[in-house]
C-alpha cells in the first residue's frame, strides 16, 4: 500500500486511487506539477505514489493513469528517455 503523504490530502491535488492487479498493491495519484516536471504533463499528467516514506527518492512516479491500465515511468535510459511499465489496474477510483 502507497498512500500520499499527509500533506496533499489537504492541498486538493489528489485524484484517485487504484489497485495494481497482478500483485494487489494499491496506490493513490494526483496532477503533476508542470513547475517541477521532467516529462511533458501531456504523456504523463499524473504522479503516482510509490512509497510513503521515501529516503533517496521523491516517493513518486510519473504517470498516465487510465481506466484500467496505468502507464508508470520507472526508469530514465540512457538518451534521457523514459522506460515506463505498464500495469492493469482494478478498482479505480477517481475522487474528481
């Protein structure tokens, strides 16, 4: 389970949340940041977040979050690309 940290359930950017279906983990997701973006937020204008208690990491990922399927950029190659997962989700729900 990966719950956003405290802080954003107040700041109104969370969207929704959502099961991974093959391991059963579930995760919440908010709008990216255009400010602090890497990616363009068209490709990706979710954050999914992947740990609540981040130590060398920002506990989030860049994301396209859909209906059933969340496409979740895990890795940068070595052009500067992004290497991105794609995960079946169940359960989603949109809190907007």
């Amino acid at each position: 389970m990966s719950l956003a940290p405290f802080k954003q359930y107040n700041s109104g950017h969370l969207l929704g949340c959502f099961t991974e279906a093959e391991h059963g983990n579930y995760f919440e997701y908010e709008l990216n940041d255009p400010d602090d973006s890497w990616l363009s937020v068209v490709e990706y204008p979710h954050r999914v977040w992947v740990s609540q208690s981040p130590v060398n990491d920002s506990g989030w990922r860049y994301a396209y979050v859909r209906k059933t399927v969340a496409y979740i950029v895990v890795d940068e190659d070595d052009h500067g690309e992004p290497v991105v997962e794609k995960w079946s989700i169940k359960k989603h729900t949109a809190w907007y």
